[in-house]
C-alpha cells in the first residue's frame, strides 16, 4: 500500500477502489453505504432539512480536532440549529498529492468518531485527487440531511422583545485554538478547539421549552457576527452584557496578545438559544447538564430599541454598539 | 500606539525569552531590554519585550486610583 | 491577567468618572493622539461616561492611516516583483493605495504574507535564501527599535536577503506640525502609552512650555484612562500645565535607552510623507549610510505610478483633528469598512473605522 496520496487514487480505477474499501468502508460502514451505489437510497418522512458546508481549514490538525471532526461536527450543527435531528451525510474529499495515507487514516477516523457521537451515517461519498499546490493538502465537503420534528419551528426571524440570550459556554477557543497552530504565529495556548456536535443538545432543549424561537452558531465572525444576523433577520435589537461573557483565561490572553477581540473569533462547539423570558431559566438548567453546556449562561436580551443592531454594556456601564466582523480578523500591531 | 501587553519571563536564553500571559506561552526577543531577568514582567509588543514593567510604579497608581475615588 | 485586571476594575472606574464630573467645570479639548487610545476609548464607552464640557478629537497617531498613497504605492509595486515576499503586519493589509492593496496584490498572485512579528520575516528570509524578503516597515518609536533588532540580527546571522521598507515616523514631530498648524485649540492631550515606553516623556515637554497645554501619558486600559482624563482636568482647571506621566508601570521619563540606542544605530531621521499634512521634515526614519544593503527603498527598481488621492475623502482633516468622521460626506455611505475608500476606515484603529464599528455617538 502506497504511504501517500497519488493522482491515481482519485481517477476511478484500482487504486481508488482499494482506497474505498480498504480504508473508509471498514471505517465508517453501514448498510447503506456499504453497497457502494452511484447514489445512496433510502426512505424519509417528514419536514426535511437539508445543509452544505466546505471546509478548508489549515492547518488540518489542531488541539482538540481535525478537519474531518469539524467536517462532521459543522455540517450535524446546521442541521441542530433548525431543530431537525441529523440522519445522514454525504462526505468528499479533494486531497492534494502527496498527503500521508496515515494523516488521511487518521481523519477519517476522527470523522467516524464525531459522526458515530452525533448518531449520523456517512451514506455517500467521493474522492477526487488534485496537483500538488491546487488544493491545501484537503478539503472536505459534507452535505447532510436531517427531520425536523412537527411543531418545531426555530428561525432567525423569530426572535421577540423580552426573550432571553443564552449562550453555551466559552467564547473563541476553536479560532484560537487553530491559530495558535499556523505558521507565523507560534504560541502555546492549553486550549482545545471546542469543536463539537451539538444535535442532543438541542434536542434537550427541545424536550424543555416550545418557546425556543432561534438556534445558530456562531461559527466564522464569531458571536457578535451572529447576533448581528439575529437582530436584523428578526428586525429587532439585541443587548448583551460584557461582564456575562464568558471567555476562558488563555483565550482573552491571545486575544490581547493578536489584537483581537473574543466577540469575532470562531466557535464550533458553540450554540446561541433565544428563548421566552417564561422559559429562560429551565432551558438554561437543562443545558447546564450536558457536557456541552455546563457554562451557559445568559448573556442578554432582546429588545424593542434599534432594531436590527447589536449593543453591549460595557464593563464600565456605558453602552456601545457590537457590529459585525468586517474582513478576516488579522493581528495587528496597534 | 500599539498593543503591548504584560507578559512574565519564564525562562532566558540567549536574546530569547519564553514569556507567559494568561497561561499562553510564547518566545520573545529581549534585544530591547538586555537587562531583564527571569520573573520580571515586560511589555510584550509584537514578539519583543519593549520595557520592563515596574511592579512598585504599579502598586503607587493603583493607590492613586484609589485615593482620587475617595476624594472629590 | 496581571497588570491588566486591576486597571480594569467597575467600581473605582464609577468613582473616576464621578470625580471628573465633579471637577470639570469648563468646555475643553481634548486631543488622545494615538490611535490605540482612540479605539480603547470607544471600546470601552468612555465618552458617553464624560461630562459635555469635555469633547474629545482623535490625533494623528495611526501609522496605518498616516502613510501616504505614494508610499504603500511602493510597497505595492515592490508585491508584484518576481522572487519577492512581502512580509507586513496585518495592519496594512487591507488598506487601498492608489491603485491597489496588498490584498488585492496577493490575489493577484504575489507572495504577500502577515506576520505577527518581525522576527517572522527574518526567518522567512532565512527559509528562503532564493526570494527576496521585504518587510513593510510601519509604526512609531514602539516598533521601530523591533524592527532595527531584526536587522540587526539579520546582519549577525549573515542573512543577505532580508529589506525593509522604512515608513517609520515620529511622534513628537508630528504633534508639533499640527500645532503650529493652529487649525484646532486644544487644552490638554493624552499622549500614547507605548511610543512613550520607548521614548520616555521629556521629548513631550515643548508641550507645555511653548504651547502652555496639558499633557499626560497614558496607559490602555479603563482606568488608565480614566486617570488620565482627570490628571488632565486638573491641570487645566488649575491652569498648571505640565508633562505627567500616569502610566507610571510602563514609562521612564527617560524611556527605554537601550532600544534608542538600537534605533540610533540602525536608522537616522528624515522627512517623512504623512497623509492629510505632506512632507514634514524630521519626523521620519531611514536607514543610515551603514545598513543600506538592507534598505528596500534603494535596492529595487520599481514604478509605483503617479499616486492620486481618493476624491472625497476627508482622512487627512480627520487625522488632524479638524474633522470628525461623522464630518465626511461618504462616511458610512460611500464609505464603510466593507467598501472602505480611505485609510481611515480601514485601519482597525482609524478613527472612521472605530466611529463607524462602535456606533459614535450612540448613547445607550
């Protein structure tokens, strides 16, 4: 067996094959995928969600995760955040030339874990492999399907005056985490990326409230991104608290460091619930006890003034407004 | 202008420093500040300690702060 | 985070604040001159906190926002040489020159690459004995000694492909130039925190004594500048105008002599470009006679093309202190940080992408 990734082993003949079957049907088989048809076949019934997401992350491993964990993780999320429970995913892989076969081993053992927690089946896949240079030594693509149960009825747009904001825990460990790792940058941070699938979660919420009017996660832009999206999809205005947020010690020490500011910085573990006032204090109960939830906490509120922005009161008691993030977030030098 | 933050020297080596802030690790010249030792804190500004942090300075501005708020 | 958390403390903040309620009695300016105050400042919604007698005006003090178009032309045209990498803090990235950007340049193709430190750039030299290094030289007398250590150790390891672009400036020059250009009255003026850890406070003394204004270094944090605002309040109210140094943690009245030392060997001073105000003599850095095979302004030929200036923009009024951002006819409208026409707006301590980011004048 060849220990890199070659051109041959994405062009459909032998080599893929023995790819195939060798390394990601042994480890993420199923009856469905097992059959290795052109397209996986079976029956749903129901509202239907359906997701896509790419991933491009560099480098591919971090602390705490992978790019296949955040492949699996990120796309069963999308899912979670509409309230639909995530059934099954579609999984491809554009490989650079050259990739170790062992980091390739090693990923798509972590997306057997991560899918194997979340309860979700690869059901279909592709391989295809590109020159050296033309492809960050990998890219994934996952698309995902899940059902949304009857009754649930989570958007952006519904977010009302006087519902509470609460937020799962800390703020900026996967962005940190992965940077921490990139070349130019160099620090050591005892941080893990908080990547993590979130659909049983939800799904406790669910089983908590009917009052839960939005889900997201604050992924790229970070939580005040998020919040933004929030506020204007539901045309309402979001106040949030600086002393509530909570951000692990070494986190807002890199951030200080880079010039960064912990409200912008990716999450993968991360969700944001908009919750009825009346509701506000089991929901938060019932998060505290998942193991992705033992540090929620409400973080603010959603009110009546300016609509469709963000705003936040300072440690100091002022109150200034929280944008979105504009471009990518660089360290700076002032 | 410019971000510079507090950071303690762990350990020197050479014009090298492994400084520490919040529990983030990370080496630092000390080519600005020839005179620093271990235990000190310096003001970590792009990868370089630009100066060493005065311990007793700080302590006199933070009974300051706090006299000033007494007194009106 | 030591050094850090106390200055961060809500309730001596709350008593601060009271007490310059208490002691400001008359309308006054006040001018926080380096970009990094005018960002803690809206960050931490300091102005909403002060009394209406005191207005504050950001200065000039971002070196991102102060670099001329025909300077970043430069190192623009230097991006899109062959066998060359760009190195440059995040800071610059972004910001449009007259043609172009140093990101659009790296979509282009041309290697482009930020770095946290300068150090970064000479062990990218150092990885890449074929390509020629550049480093885009910004900042005040904070960075400027990194950046003449890096050439230094660039010389001891006998790296011989390693440049910088110097577009290094001043302080005390350029607070000079904007009050002799006497187009704003101020009363006292918060002089930056970390410029002053290299430099020290007694090139700030003209201040007072030839300008009879307030003066006071400050540190970053709430309280730091809180101390500030009311160190200056007191001078002024009681007419003693002098150079105090409040962020007493991290500034000598004679600075970091070391690293003066540093920047003497490396750089001497020179006219330096700055946008909104032209050429000013003396308040720039080049490099001196002896490093000039590591000087990027002599070593390449290039043709940046005739610079031009955005119509419209008011940046250099801004940055004098003449002009607020809310002043400008495109701020917010023509201009935003996604689509951003001058520096101002997109330096992440500009003073248009700090009114604009932290909603100026949104009063809770």
């Amino acid at each position: 067996m060849e220990d890199r990734i070659l051109l041959a082993h994405g062009s459909g003949g032998k080599l893929g094959h023995d790819l195939i079957e060798k390394n990601f049907v042994p480890a993420l088989g199923n009856p469905i995928l097992n059959k290795l048809d052109d397209s996986a076949v079976f029956e749903l019934c129901g509202r239907l969600s359906f997701t896509t997401d790419s991933y491009t992350v560099s480098p591919i491993f971090f602390p705490g995760g992978d790019i296949g964990k955040l492949a699996v993780c990120g796309t069963v999320n999308d899912l979670a955040m509409m309230g639909a429970t995530p059934l099954y995913l579609s999984l491809s892989f554009i490989i650079e030339e050259g990739l170790p076969v062992t980091e390739l081993e090693k990923i798509i053992n972590s997306i057997y874990q991560a899918a194997d927690e979340a309860g979700v089946k690869i059901v279909t896949g592709d391989t295809k492999v590109v020159n050296q240079g033309t492809a960050d030594k990998l890219f994934i693509n996952t698309s995902g399907i899940g059902i949304v149960p009857p009754k649930v009825n989570i958007s952006g747009a519904n977010a009302k005056p006087g519902d509470k904001v609460i937020l799962n825990g800390n703020l900026g460990d996967h962005g940190i985490a992965v940077l921490s790792k990139r070349q130019g940058f160099e620090f050591n941070v005892p941080i893990e990326s908080d990547c993590a699938p979130l659909n049983r979660l939800v799904s406790e919420i669910l089983s908590t409230s009917v009052n839960l009017h939005c889900l997201r996660d604050p992924t790229r832009g970070g939580l005040a991104t998020t919040l933004n999206e929030l506020a204007r999809q539901s045309n309402v205005g979001i106040k949030i608290d600086e002393a509530s947020l909570p951000v692990n010690e070494a986190v807002q020490a890199a951030c200080e460091l880079l010039g960064f500011d912990p409200l912008y910085v990716a999450n993968e573990g991360k969700l944001v619930a908009v919750v009825a006032p009346s509701d506000a204090d089991k929901v938060l109960d019932r998060m505290r006890q998942n193991r992705y939830g033992t540090k929620a906490s409400i973080i603010g509120e959603v009110v009546k003034e300016h609509p469709g922005k963000v705003t936040m009161k300072t440690l100091l008691g002022s109150s200034r407004i929280v944008d979105m993030l504009v471009g990518e977030l660089l360290p700076r030098i002032c | 202008m410019c971000l510079a933050i507090p950071a303690l020297v762990k350990s020197i080596d050479g014009q090298q420093a492994e400084v520490e802030i919040g529990g983030v690790t990370r080496q630092a010249s000390i080519q600005l500040t020839p005179e620093v030792k271990v235990g000190d804190y310096v003001l970590l500004h792009t990868g370089y300690a630009i100066n060493i942090i005065d311990p007793v300075e700080a302590e006199e501005t933070l009974k300051l702060l706090r006299e000033l708020s007494e007194v009106y | 985070m030591k050094f850090i958390d106390e200055y961060r403390n809500q309730e001596l903040g709350k008593k601060l604040v009271d007490r310059i309620h208490h002691h400001s009695t008359k309308p006054i300016k006040l001018m926080e001159f380096c970009g990094g105050h005018t960002v803690a400042i809206f960050k931490q919604g300091i102005r909403q906190l002060l009394p209406k007698t005191i207005e504050m005006l950001s200065g000039p003090g971002c070196p991102v926002c102060v670099t001329a178009n025909s300077d970043l032309d430069k190192a623009i045209a230097l991006a899109h040489l062959p066998n060359v990498i760009i190195t440059t803090f995040g800071d610059m990235l972004r910001v449009p020159g007259s043609y172009s950007s140093l990101q659009l340049a790296k979509a282009e193709g041309s290697d482009v690459r930020v770095v946290y430190s300068v150090q970064d750039a000479v062990s990218i030299a150092r990885d890449n004995p074929d390509k020629s290094v550049i480093f885009i030289g910004i900042g005040f007398e904070t960075t400027a000694p990194t950046i003449a250590a890096s050439i230094q150790q660039a010389e001891q390891e006998g790296i011989d492909n390693y440049y910088v672009l110097s577009l290094h400036k001043l302080c005390p020059p350029i607070m000079k130039t904007i009050l002799d250009m006497g187009e704003v009255r101020l009363d006292g003026i918060i002089c930056p925190g970390h410029v002053s850890a290299i430099i020290g406070s007694h090139p700030y003394q003209f201040i007072p004594d030839d300008y009879v204004i307030a003066c006071v270094v400050s540190g970053f944090e709430p309280l730091d500048i809180l101390l500030s605002v009311d160190r200056l309040v007191n001078q002024i109210e009681t007419e003693q105008p002098e150079v105090e140094i409040a962020y007493r943690r991290g500034v000598k009245p004679e600075g970091n002599q070391p690293a003066l030392k540093l920047m003497d060997t490396v750089f001497e001073v020179s006219t330096a470009n700055w946008r909104g105000i032209g050429p000013v003599p003396s308040s720039g850095l080049r490099l001196n006679q002896e490093y000039q095979q590591f000087d990027a302004e002599n070593s390449f030929d290039i043709d940046p093309g005739l610079s031009r200036e955005p119509e419209g923009c008011i940046c250099g009024s801004i940055l004098r202190g003449v002009s607020t951002p809310l002043d400008c006819k495109l701020f917010g409208k023509a201009c935003t940080p996604v689509r951003p026409v001058g520096p101002c707006m997109v330096s992440s301590e500009g003073s248009c992408a700090t009114y604009y980011h932290y909603g100026a004048d949104y009063g809770g």
